[in-house]
C-alpha cells in the first residue's frame, strides 16, 4: 500500500520517526512528541489506524507522515524510508523503534516453530536493524540525533515459553550498545528501554480472560500477574511511563546518555 502524506512542515521543528505507531505505547508516544513539538512519521502495518493517530498529532498543531510498512519486508522498510526522508528533507532528530511483536507464548524449545521464532526475530530485531541501516548515517551526516529501541525486560532475564521473544530483546540490546559505540563520536546516541508488562489492550485482554477462567475479578487478576512478575511496586506499567522515559532521553537530561539500557518495570529487574 502505498504511504500516506499529512501536512508539510513549515520550516523549522524537530522531527521524529515512530515504529508501531497504529495502537498503544507507539501511539501514545507518537502523540506526546507532537505535543513536544516535533513533526511526526508514524509507521505501521494498519493504515486506518495510523491515519487516525495522524489526525489526532495534526489536530496538536505537528505535521505527521503514515509509512504503511511491514517491518519484516526489507524492501518495503526501504520505500518507507525513502519516502520519510523525502518528506523530512533529508532530516531526522529521533527514531523510537517501538513496534514488536510477543510470539508464541508458553511454548518451549523443542515445540516452537522455526517459523514463528523467525517472524518475532524478524520484526524485533531486524526491523530495528533496518530503520537504523537507514537512519543513522543521516543523523551522523547531520551530527545530531537520538535513537531509542524499546526493548523489554524478558531480555534481561529470560523467560520459559518466551524463547524467542526474550532471544530478540536480548539482541537488541547488542545491537544498541554496537551502533552507540559506532556513532558516538558523531553527536548521535543509542539507548534501550526496557518496559516490563505494559497495560496494553493486548495486555488487558489477557488478565480479562484469566479473569473469567479463574471466577475471580479483574483486578485480583492483574494483582496475582503482578506478583508472579516479581514486580516490587505491584503495579503494571502504564504507556505513560516509556512515554516519559523517552522524552527524558530526547530531552536535555538525555544528552550524554548513550549505549544504556533503562528499566521501566516496577522493579521487576532489581
């Protein structure tokens, strides 16, 4: 399908490329970054539901770009990127690569399908190889910019029947500290996020579904989630809190943080 362009850019103001911006942590990220200022390119594989996030970051005041884009087609990463920097001029301040996909889930080594490990390493790893392929060498020619690859933190520990959702996570954080130490010297940083569960539609339709399977409500649902999680503060994260820890690496504070990984968890991680 072929991209859709919303509204040019009138001169000056940072810009930004979001992956997985349809739904979610890439859509609620996508608009507090237009609220921020800056010129938005959304790119996910729903077209509808990028044009509605690119009316809302429009109505916000920012130009916006829907890139229809299947991270696992590196030919179509290709057009999108072609297609972004045409409409940027040529200009990038900061690439959040936040889409991902959880792949089989309980599912051990031995029984999971080489094909469903090759779809999640395909999209969790390779797609954020490719938009940097891409991107980096603009924002090293421009000495300037910042990428944040939202990893998670079954990349940091491991998990049974999550093989290879936590192998991808685990890369991409090689892959991160690699290109921060690459393109250090060029005024551009590389950091990770790692969220733990996020309160997600997708999320949420699993603690309702264990809800009903166990007779117990919603919320007792959540709390014993939580607790087999291992989180300290009890409480799943929000997509406000990735969406503040990248303004903070984006932002000022960021400015000499680079190749670091920050757990956004409830301290799962400790």
């Amino acid at each position: 399908m072929d991209d859709i362009v919303f509204g040019g850019m009138n001169g000056g103001g940072q810009i930004a490329l979001v992956t997985g911006a349809s739904s979610g942590t890439g859509a609620d990220l996508a608009l507090a970054l237009a609220v921020d200022g800056y010129h938005v390119a959304l790119l996910g594989r729903r077209a509808e539901a990028l044009k509605e996030v690119a009316e809302r970051v429009k109505q916000l005041g920012s130009a916006a770009c829907t890139l229809v884009c299947d991270l696992q087609d590196e030919e179509a990463v290709a057009a999108s990127m072609k297609t972004f920097l045409k409409w940027s001029g040529d200009r990038i301040d900061l690439l959040v690569n936040v889409a991902g996909i959880p792949g089989p889930v309980g599912v051990p080594v031995g029984e999971l399908a080489v094909t469903d490990f090759d779809a999640v390493m395909a999209t969790n790893l390779r797609g954020p190889f490719l938009t940097m392929s891409h991107l980096l060498p603009v924002m090293c020619k421009l000495g300037r910019g910042r990428v944040i690859n939202i990893g998670g933190n079954h990349g940091m520990r491991g998990r049974a029947g999550r093989s290879s959702y936590s192998a991808s996570k685990w890369a991409l954080r090689g892959l991160t500290r690699s290109a921060a130490l690459e393109v250090g010297r060029y005024g551009v940083t590389v950091n990770y996020i790692a969220p733990g569960p996020i309160a997600v539609d997708r999320m949420r339709a699993g603690w309702e579904k264990r809800a009903e399977d166990e007779g117990v409500d919603v919320q007792t649902s959540i709390d014993r989630y939580i607790t087999e999680m291992g989180a300290v503060l009890r409480r799943p994260s929000e997509t406000a809190d990735v969406v503040e820890m990248v303004r903070f690496l984006a932002g000022d504070g960021g400015r000499n943080i680079t190749g670091q990984e920050l757990v956004v968890d409830g301290g799962v991680i400790v």
